[in-house]
C-alpha cells in the first residue's frame, strides 16, 4: 500500500517524507524525482504483547510513502509525474500552515484555498483523462455496440459531468462494479485523500494540533467520503526524530503532547486505506499484519503465507488485550477465552491468531 505525498511548492513535503520514512537523503536532492520509503506503523498494542513474549523478532506494519514533488497543472502532464501519482492508493496533501517569510508561498497562508486549487488541478487532470477516452469510445462505438463498452461510455459520462461541477471522483456514488470497471484509470480524484496541514511552532503545540483543523477550517473537507484531516508540527517532528526514545516522551511531554504527530499521522493513513491489523505472537517473532477490514480468516491467513490460506483449517484468535489480562495463551486456552474460527469469519482489527493448517 503505498501514499502519495503531494502538495505546492517549499510546504514541507520531503521534510514529512524524510521523517515519516527515516530516509536519510542526500541534502542535494533532485526535488523533481520521486522518493520511495518506508514507515513503520507505530502500534502500542504490538509492543506491548513483544513484552509478554519477548520474541526474538518484532515486526511492524509498514505503509509505503512516495514525495513526488511539486503538484500543479504543468507537473500534472509530465508522464512520469503522473506515473508515480497514479501508483499510489492513496494521497497526504501536505498544506502550509506555518509562517515563516523565509519561504516563499503563494500569497497568505490559506490552508483551505491551496486545498480548493490543488483539488482543482487532480479535476482538471482527470478530466483530460476521460475526455480522451470517450472519444475513442464514441469511435468505437460505432464500429461495434458491446454491453461493456456502453457500460464504460455510461459511467465514464455520469464521472465526466460529477467532475464539472467540481468535485473529486472520490465523492461519487459508485458500485463495486463500476468501482472496478474504472480501476485501471487510476484517476487521481478517486484516491483518499489525507490534509495534513503543517502548522508552525508554538509553546502550547499540544492543544494547537488539536485545534488546527478546526482553526484552518478543514472540518467540512475533512469530513467528506474518502478523506481525512490531521495536523503535524514538520519542525518538531523533525527535532524528535533525531532525538532517543526517552529524550523525544520527555520532548513531548513538555509540549503537552502524548504523541508524536507522525503516529498519529500514519495511524490516520492506515484507515484511511481501509487497513486493519491482525498479530500473530510467539517467542521467535510478535508481528503485525496488515489486511482490508472485513476480510475472512482463510484469506487474513494468506497474507502470511499462500500456503497458510490454501491449507487453512481453523483460526485459534483472541483480542490482544484479552491476551495480555490472561497473561499466557495456556491461560486463555483455559478461561476459554481462545476460540476457534472457521474461513469466513471476519477478522478484527488488533486479534491475535494462531493458524491451523493442513500444509
Ligand atoms: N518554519 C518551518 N519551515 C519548514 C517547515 N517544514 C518545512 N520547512 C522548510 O520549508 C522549506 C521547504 O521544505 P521542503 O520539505 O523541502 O518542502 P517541499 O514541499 O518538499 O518543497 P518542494 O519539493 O521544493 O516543493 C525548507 O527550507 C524547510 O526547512 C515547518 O514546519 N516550519
Ligand atoms: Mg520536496
């Protein structure tokens, strides 16, 4: 799963992709060419089942992020700008919110009108898109009249006239159907879309973090299909990931905040994917595993191993906290608080499960 990390000019988007992604780039860096990195997904639930196991081995989820590079009308047809964006599952649009005349920006700092105007260019771009396509579609149908294609002419026409009165494709109503008959454009309105806004410094950053979206007024954008808002200090941020485990809770502590805003950040992209966790736990190694919400334990089980999924038998699962108060999984066993699922049982976020398999 991988996120792209757009945004105008000089807003703070490598300094995220370089602590998100610990990336120790070169200070020189092409601001053109995309960064691929990845970030671990920060989960207190795992670490503390590592501490009941002690397992040789602690793996956590990760997401992929990918810095782009500057967004805008004139990026947006460069083919291999575009081909890195339509990779992605989902956008984080970093916004500017912070002051500093140093850097230069497009007039004040207006988090919701830098918003509107790259919203705007993602329309414009998947508008050309579509335009081109149902060209050709009106050729070929003329030519041949298939089911299928007067589908496509259908539902690319209903996005084309969605798109007019701007709004992003990820705002459409659609079935699962048409869902998958326009995958493969890739449109880039379509994907779920993060705001993060990137505010400045401030004694009391705590409570302005939470505040912010509210402040910039992001409530309403942030509360449409497929999107999401949070905010990040980058300059702090970056200060922490510099700093050891106990430096950076203490550094945190004396900004009134339990987190680091990147945690948070990265929690906020794993949902807004639709992703979940599962654990398995043992004395070689506790991990998590990552898999779409709802999705059924013969399936949850191929994310492991194909074999696992082939050969699935039953799952033995139980809620990490529920494991963590019996103490030991022969305790679970024995409170019969472990059960055994069948294939379709529908996985929960934060269970620990054991596979039984026939392989
Ligand atoms: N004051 C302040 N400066 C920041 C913050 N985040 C980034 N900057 C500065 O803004 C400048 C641009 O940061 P980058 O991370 O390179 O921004 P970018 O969006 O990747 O820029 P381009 O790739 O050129 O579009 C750098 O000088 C950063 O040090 C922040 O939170 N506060
Ligand atoms: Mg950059």
């Amino acid at each position: 799963m991988k996120t792209g990390i757009i945004g105008l000019p000089q807003v703070g988007k490598t300094s995220l992709f370089r602590i998100l992604t610990k990336a120790h780039l070169a200070d020189h860096i092409n601001p053109r060419e995309a960064h691929i990195g990845v970030a671990k997904v920060p989960d207190d639930r795992l670490d503390r089942l590592a501490v009941l196991y002690n397992p040789k081995k602690l793996t956590h989820a990760s997401v992929e992020y990918v810095d782009v590079g500057a967004i805008g009308q004139e990026a947006l047809k460069e083919s291999t700008y575009i081909g890195h964006l339509r990779q992605v599952d989902a956008l984080a649009h970093v916004v500017r919110a912070f002051e500093d005349p140093a850097i230069p920006h497009v007039g004040e700092i207006d988090p919701l009108r830098d918003i509107k105007n790259v919203e705007f260019d993602l329309i414009v771009s998947d508008l050309g898109q579509i335009e081109k396509r149902l060209e050709r579609l009106e050729k070929d149908l003329k030519k041949m009249k298939t089911a299928e294609l007067e589908k496509e002419f259908e539902l690319l026409k209903r996005a084309k006239a969605h798109l007019e009165t701007e709004k992003p494709l990820r705002e459409m109503q659609i079935t699962l159907e048409d869902k998958k008959r326009i995958r493969g454009f890739m449109f880039l309105s379509e994907k779920p879309m993060l705001y993060v806004l990137n505010i400045g410094e401030s004694a009391d950053l705590g409570k302005e973090l939470e505040a912010a979206v509210g402040k910039y007024k992001l409530t309403e954008v942030a509360s449409r299909p497929n999107a999401a808002a949070t905010a990040i200090c980058g300059k702090v941020e970056a200060e922490l990931s510099e700093m050891s485990d106990a430096d950076a809770a203490e550094f945190l502590a004396s900004y009134g905040l339990k987190e680091s805003g990147l945690a948070r950040l990265i929690r906020t992209t794993y949902h807004l994917l639709g992703l979940i966790s599962f654990f398995t736990a043992g004395e070689d190694e506790c991990r998590a595993w990552t898999i779409p919400a709802h999705t059924r334990a013969q399936e949850a089980a191929g994310a492991i191993h194909s074999d696992l999924e082939k050969h699935f038998i039953r799952a033995e699962t139980i809620r990490w906290d529920q494991l963590l108060e019996a103490g030991s999984e022969a305790n679970a066993r024995a409170k019969g608080a472990l059960r055994l699922e069948g294939k379709d049982y529908i996985v929960l976020d934060g269970e620990v499960m054991h596979i039984r398999h026939s392989g």
